[in-house]
C-alpha cells in the first residue's frame, strides 16, 4: 500500500505541475458529443428512469469511452479497474471470458439493461469499443434486473446513432505484433433518421505463445424519429474472434511455491501448455435488437426493448493436472518418469451453441400527490430465455515433462457425441415508485415478483425488495441509506463423490444495508463515500473427490470512497479506495477476493505552439493480498491426510502503472498507451485447487486517428 501510496503522489505532482498554462490554450479542445463527457445524469442503471446520480441512494459508477479507451482498455474488464469496490481481471486477463469482482463478489454483465451472457465457454468477450459507456451498479439490483449478482452488475450501453454526421478512424500497432483498425461513423440522413457504424478489425498474438487475439467486429445501428415523441432504435451486432486461452493454468508448485523436488523448476510465468494450432477458443457471435420510446405525454412514457442471441463455439484446451494433489501435483506421476518435472496433462474438445431472447417492458407515469410532493412510478414486466447446446469430450490423461513439453506428440481430436442442451425461462414483474420531496430528499421504494423454470424442471420463485432515502441536508451534501435484495438460481445440480448428480441447487440470494454521503459542490466534481454489510446465502462450494455443496450465511462488510473531478478538455482526476471483508459462518473452502483496492488516474491537457494539444495521463492501480482456502488432499492420495484437512495461500498484493501521452492537432490524433508501465510480473491469484494466474506484462499501443 505504501508503493501505491508513493506511486500515486508522484503521479498526481508530475501531471498538476502544469496547471499554470493559459485556461485558453488548454481549453482549446474539440467539440465533444454527450457520449465522450461525463454526464451525471445519464445513468439509468440505478432506477431505469433519468435520474441525477446525486438523487439515487446507492452508488453508481459511469465510465465513458473516452475514459475507459484513454486508460489503455483493451476487454471489457479493463474498463472498470479505476472504480472503487471493483477487481478487474481477478484470475488475470482471459482472452475468452471477462471478469470483475464488485463488493468481492463475482458480478453479471449486463447489455443496455439486459443479461447477455448465461453460460461461459458459450460466447465470446464483448468490444469495448461498440460501447459509449460502462455503468457500474454496487449492491443487489434484483427488483428491476431479475436474476442479479449479490455485489452488483455491470451494464454496457451500447453505441446509438444521434442526428449529427461525425465520425473517427483509427490504426493501432502494440505490443505482441498487435495491429488493428477501428471506425465509427455516424451519419444523419435527415433531421429524424440517422445511422451510425462501429467497426473493427484485429490481427494480434498474446504474451502466451501460441495464443493469438484475432477480432472482426461491425456493429450497425439506425435511428428513426417519426413523431417529436417517439423514437425507434435497431442495433446489430456481427462479431467473430480466433483466440485462445492465456490463462494456461499452470501449478502452484514451479510459480508461485519452490519446486523442492527440482529446485532449478522455475517455470516461465506464460509458458503453453497446449497443442499449437488446435488449442483455440473460436466463437461468433450474431445479435439483433431494438428499442421503442413513445411520450404519450408529459406523464406518461412507454419504453419496449428486446433482442436476440445466437452464437457459436470452439473450445480446445489442455491444462496441466495441478488438481489431484494440490501442494505436490507431480507426486502422483513420479512413477512414469523424473519426480518434480513429469505430471499429467489433461485435454477436451468442445462446442457450444447459445441462443437468447430477452426483452425489457415499462411504463412511467409522472404525476404529484401534493404542491412539493412529484413521483415517478414504473411498472413493467420482463422476460428471458436461453437455450445452451454443448459437446465435450475429454482425452486420456497424457504424461509430459512440464520443462520440456514434446508439443508435436500432444493429442489433438474432434469433439463427439451429441449435444447436451439446458435452457431456461424467466420471467417477472416489477414495480417502482421514485418520490421527490420538495427538490431535495428522494425516496425509493420497489418490488419485484420473479418466475425461473429450467428444461430439468426446477422451479424457482422469488420476490424482491428494494427501499431508499437520500437528501440535500446542505448545497451539495445528500446523505442517504438502502436496502436491497438479490436472487440468482443456480444451474445444474449438487455432485456428490465422484461426481454422481443429487438434488437441483438452490438459488443464491442475499441482502444489503447500505449508508453513505454524495458530495457534489460542482456540475464536475462527485465525492461518494458509504458503508455496506451485504449477507449471502446458497454460494457453490466446491470439496472432495468432485463434490458440491452450498454455503450457510457468508456475510461481507465494507466501506468505498470514490472521488472524481472533471474539467472538460482540460483536467481530470479519479481516486478511489475500497474495502471488503468476506466472513464465513464456518472454516470452509473458499476464495477471498482482496480486501483493499484503490486507483488513482489523472489527465491533464496542456497548449503547444500552434494549435496543438498534447495531453498526458497517469494512473495508479493497487489490489491488496488475496486468500484461497481448499481441501489439502481433495482426493485422498496421502493416508495421512484427514478428508477434511484445510490449508490457504496467500496471492500477494501488486500494484501497477499506466500511461498516456496524447497530441491532437485539427482533427489528427496520435497517442500512446501503456499498461504496466514498469512491467511488474505479478501473480492475479494463486488458488489452493492447486493452480495459478499470471497477470499480464506491459501492453504498449500507438494509435493514429482521424476525426470529421
């Protein structure tokens, strides 16, 4: 903490040390759209109505492209490391899933208001660049987005056409042979029909040989206007990557722990593991959607979305047997070659076909009950369905030298066997009433009735509950407290030894009181600091020999403070600091996400010669120790092991640095981009299942664009 601590301060004298230059020539900027500036009114996520962030009473986080894109984000889990209470990358960067923790809790991803991913290994990581915004919701938010994680959801707003042409083209070159074109094209055909074009195409390896980063991605939209009080929105979404996986899942033992039995087994931190070439993670992904927005007057508001899923995937992988015997995964294979440098390798193939529908229904009726008294009351009904077809098959168990793999003798095969297909169907209602008492206190109240039906035939039903204050006590000061709830059904069923299948799981829920303070003294300044105690029940614990089980109560308590000031075109600065502790009723398997994470970025824009621009950037990211506690001997290789024997490992903390350095001159821009600046070689986290996640090195990336 005290690296980050001296990182930080360095960073923010070094970038403010420049503030003296003439407010002219640092204001000198291009025209910005809505999309590209921080507009704390933006957000709907919170209340699914256009609300002042200052008038919610729960914290809510909006990351705009320009932001997230100006930070070096190259996946969506990067955009949202420089906000408070969130781990990006918690198990490293993953070419073929993103990941974040919110509150210390894994978080679902959510598109313009709807869950888009219900399955891994069935889909495919989203563009940031398609993508105006990130908005990060801390809490449950089951009462208007059904099924939702306990910590939170991650909401992606998609790019929409607006009635200005404008656009921008970009060439990137980076790091690991990285080389990329992206566009966006938005054109205005008349006063009331626009279209708008989103594109990308990428040709890139990885730090992990073998594993390239190849993308086409082309996201068209149109926007029609046929009456001042109704607009029609229809988004498309073709996209198709060619990667693999740069989580190789290598052993504790040779990374993070010693080798005892081959001191000099040092592994490199991205050594392959796989076969070259058939080794892949291949998908695409097709998307359909559309929204409709009619005022039938100024009381009433009718909002209908929907779209369509269908995507498509191949997934080769081996992996190394780091999980039969966590502390000494060679032991086990000591007898078909040299102790300490022989273990087992592990490989499938598979297929995987996903398919979802999911639409989104409201109604909104402004309307007071008295001179000071306004409200905002919505109703609506929502409905999901997602089919999952997948096909596996595994091959026999090969033995390889780990320190010097034969990769041409690895086995390669076609996946065979039918497809096993599970879906599920959700559907609920909701309600919700937001009132506003004489412009300064703001009083939530909703509720929310959810039906789950899985093609297995569980059945799930819940309702939840949501309430709310916040009010202007002073100018600019709105303290507020909360209460929410969530509810998550589980697919799949308990595997007892062996992995023989018992009763379906139960669904995950969980509450939240929270309490906090908003500070807002100016249109670009907003101070959030709030307490919280979130309590879980039914999390899936993973045991012996293949068994599942679910937890008792866990409970998770934390305080965040999250500050941002913003001077378009001229100066921004984020701060953050977040605390979670994650409490077990009992001594049980399970992975502790870092308790202390904090962030610093800063911007500054400065005047040169002429009428160019040169913008510099910094940013600090700090993620404290983690924890993970598993079973020692999971299958009962050692007689001297007790069943239920426990032991813990300790991912240490890390702390890295990025950059930016930026000139713009007319309507050219070149940049560039650093993450890990210096390079720290960090383990994301080490799990006591037996294997470990290598953060990724520094990423460099010069781009070169054009804006008209």
């Amino acid at each position: 903490m005290k690296k980050f601590i001296a990182l930080s301060g360095a960073a923010l004298i070094a970038l403010c040390h420049g503030t003296a230059w003439s407010a002219e020539a640092a204001a000198a900027d291009a025209p910005r759209t809505d999309e590209d500036s921080i507009v704390v009114t933006a957000a709907t996520t919170g209340s699914k109505t256009d609300t002042a962030l200052v008038e919610l009473p729960q914290p809510i986080k909006v990351i705009t492209s320009e932001q997230y894109l100006s930070q070096g984000a190259i996946s969506i889990s990067d955009t949202v490391k420089y906000a408070a209470g969130v781990l990006a990358n918690p198990y490293g960067r993953d070419t073929r899933v993103d990941g974040f923790n919110v509150r210390g809790l894994d978080a679902l991803q959510f598109r313009d208001g709807m869950r888009d991913i219900f399955s891994y290994y069935a889909s495919i990581t989203s563009d940031p660049y398609n993508f105006s915004r990130v908005e990060i919701l801390r809490g449950p938010a089951s009462v208007l987005f059904g099924q939702g994680s306990i910590g939170g959801l991650v909401n992606l707003v998609s790019k929409t056409p607006d009635f200005t042409t404008r656009g921008e083209l970009n060439l990137v070159y980076g790091s690991y042979d990285r080389k990329e074109a992206m566009g966006d094209v938005n054109v205005a055909l008349a006063d009331n029909l626009a279209v708008r074009f989103v594109g990308r195409v990428r040709d890139a390896d990885t730090y992990v040989d073998h594993v390239p980063d190849d993308r086409v991605m082309f996201a068209p939209s149109i926007r029609w206007q046929p009456t001042p009080d109704t607009d029609i929105v229809l988004t498309g979404l073709y996209q198709e990557d060619d990667t693999g996986s740069t989580s190789q899942f290598l052993p504790i033992v040779g990374t993070f722990m010693p080798n005892t039995a081959y001191p000099a087994g040092k592994l490199d931190q991205y050594t392959f593991v796989g076969k070259a070439g058939w080794d892949r993670y291949d998908g695409r992904s097709l998307q359909g959607g559309g929204s409709i927005t009619h005022n039938f007057s100024d009381a009433i508001k009718l909002s209908l979305k929907a779209r369509y899923i269908d995507s498509d995937l191949a997934y080769n992988t081996h992996y190394a047997d780091s999980y039969t015997n966590p502390s000494d995964p060679f032991l086990p294979y000591a007898a078909y070659g040299t102790y300490g440098r022989t273990i087992g390798l592990s490989s499938s193939a598979s297929r995987a076909r996903m398919n979802v529908f999911s639409t989104d229904n409201n109604l909104l009726f402004n309307f007071d009950t008295g001179a000071n008294i306004e409200h905002k009351l919505l109703v609506g009904i929502d409905y999901s369905w997602n089919k999952v077809a997948k096909q596996d098959t595994y091959g026999a168990t090969e033995i390889i030298d780990l320190y010097d793999i034969d990769y041409d003798a690895l086995a390669s095969y076609e996946p065979t066997g039918p497809f096993v297909t599970t879906s599920q169907k959700q559907l609920g209602v909701y309600v919700q009433d937001q009132i506003r008492f004489y412009d300064r206190v703001s009083v939530v109240l909703g509720a929310r009735r959810d039906r789950v039906t899985t093609s297995d035939g569980a059945k799930d039903n819940a309702t939840t509950f949501r309430a709310g204050i916040i009010g202007e006590v002073v100018a600019g000061i709105s303290p507020f407290f909360s209460y929410t709830e969530s509810f998550l059904p589980v697919a799949g069923r308990l595997q007892g030894p062996g992995g023989v299948p018992g009763n379906p799981y139960r669904p995950q829920t969980g509450t939240q009181y929270e309490a906090g303070m908003k500070w807002q003294p100016a249109p670009g300044t907003l101070v959030t600091a709030t307490v919280f105690k979130i309590k879980e029940k039914n999390r899936v614990l993973y045991g012996a020999n293949n068994s599942t089980s679910q937890s008792g109560e866990l409970s998770t308590k934390g305080f965040e403070i999250e500050a941002s000031h913003t001077l378009p075109g001229n100066f921004e600065l984020l701060a953050n600091y977040g605390y979670a502790k994650l409490k077990s009723e009992t001594n049980t398997s399970l992975d502790y996400m870092p308790r202390h994470t904090a962030s610093v970025w800063t911007t500054k824009t400065f005047g040169l010669p002429g009428e160019a621009q040169l913008r510099l950037g910094g940013g600090v990211v700090y993620s404290g120790k983690s924890i993970s506690t598993g079973l020692l001997d999971p299958y009962g290789i050692s007689p001297t092991v007790p069943d239920d024997m426990l032991y813990s490992i300790v991912t240490p903390s890390r702390t890295t640095v990025d950059a930016l350095a930026e000139v713009t001159l007319d309507n050219w821009r070149v940049s560039l981009n650093a993450t890990n600046l210096l390079n720290n070689k960090y383990y994301a986290s080490c799990l006591a299942r037996g294997d470990c996640f290598m953060g990724a090195p520094r990423n460099v990336m010069g781009t070169v664009g054009f804006r008209f």
